[in-house]
C-alpha cells in the first residue's frame, strides 16, 4: 500500500501571499488531519476532515482553511501568509474510527515565508 | 486549555540502557494517548497508543503506563540500541475527543 503523499516537498513564498498544499491519504483512510511542526511550539493540530466534512479543528486562524475531496485527498491553504507561517506542514491520514487514532503522517510539505 | 508537559526534553543514554519518557497531562477526561517516534528528517511514525481503560501496554522493548489519578503516562524503553535515537512525541486527546495535543517532544541519543 502506498503511504501517505504530500505536494510539493518544499515551498517558497512571499508575506502577504496564499498557499495550497495536497495530502493523498492511505487508499481506504477516510480521515486526514493537518499539523504545523515548529522547532519552538512542537506539532500542533490545524484541523480534521471526515468525508469531505471538516470534523475537528484547532486553534489557528480562519487564514488556516481546509478542504477534503470525494477520494478522500486533502488541500490546505493559507492566505495572506505571514513570516510566523514558515513550518513544516503535516497531515496525517486514518480509518477515521476515532479522530486520531493511528495516524499515518506523510514526509510533510517545507514552507518558508520571506 | 488543554496541555501535555513532556520531560525530559533531551535524553541521552548508553546503548543497552534503559530510558523513560513522562508526559503529563491537564485534561482529566483525556482517554487516549499516542508516543510517535520521528527520526531526523523522516515522518512521525505510530510506536504505542494506550487507551484510558488500560494501565500498561507492552510491545517488545517499548511500553507505555498510565496513571490516570496523577494524569501522567509514561513511555519505557528497555536494552536502548542506536536505532532508537529520535526525537519522541507524546501526545493526548482533549476533554472533546476533538483535537490532539502534542507535547513538545523528546530528543533521545544513544551512544554505542
């Protein structure tokens, strides 16, 4: 089976402009969620989505939004991008049983805002 | 709001030693509890989950306890081998079931 897949590795933008990231998930997963790793403030979660339905979220703000295709593949995009945003973006896919049980996290996608 | 506290933050051990990770967490109605190992460079990865109903799990040379009354859960890594040095995440869900909140990890080095 092939893992979980994330476009592109590495990004570059400017502040002020937007950004989509894609996760395929584990055929079969029906759950992805989304994490910002940072050295400083570790993983934390941005949100879940559910059969195309946003099931969880995290404390970020409303420029932090998601969405879930029919095949279950996930984008997430950030506008307005801030210096701050520069991260490693996580998603992790799962049965989607529990929320966040067994999560499988792809290699993740490198942002940095200049 | 919810937090898990993870100590120590690094650890470095002698190969064949054993090493404890300690996660606390604030949110008494927590009921699951996942360690993920991520290596340099490389993707977390899934190495035990302990639900609330359960005290300890085992899985070869890792386990994991839980003490439910103090809100903290453990992470036990006997005959330690340099293939175990990584950085390792312990993590807990809130009161909800609606997120998973992360401690802010644990360097391991072990040295042969």
């Amino acid at each position: 089976k092939a893992g979980v897949t994330q476009t592109p590795r590495y990004l570059i933008k400017t502040r002020g402009q937007q950004v989509t990231l894609s996760c395929s998930p584990i055929s079969g997963h029906r759950s992805v969620s989304w994490y910002q790793q940072t050295p400083g403030q570790g993983l934390q979660f941005l949100f879940e989505y559910f059969s195309e339905t946003q099931r969880n979220k995290g404390n970020f703000p409303g420029r932090f939004s998601g969405r879930q295709f029919s095949n279950s593949r996930s984008e997430m995009n950030v506008s307005t991008l801030e210096l701050g945003d520069s991260a490693l973006y996580l998603c992790a896919s799962s049965l989607g049983t529990g929320s966040f049980e067994k999560l499988f996290f792809g290699s993740g996608t490198q942002l940095s805002v200049l | 709001g919810e937090n898990v506290e993870q100590h120590p933050s690094t650890l470095s051990v002698q190969e064949g030693d054993s090493a404890v990770i300690k996660c606390t967490y604030s949110d008494s109605a927590s009921n699951y509890f996942p360690w993920y190992k991520q290596e340099l460079g490389k993707r977390p990865q899934l190495i035990i989950d302990i639900r609330s109903n359960v005290g300890e799990k085992k899985d070869q040379r890792i386990a994991v306890t839980l003490n439910k009354t103090a809100k903290h859960f453990s992470l036990h890594i006997t005959e330690t081998q340099p293939e175990d040095s990584a950085v390792y995440f312990c993590a807990a869900t809130n009161q909800a079931g609606t997120a998973l909140i992360f401690g802010k990890g644990t360097t391991l080095s072990v040295s042969s």
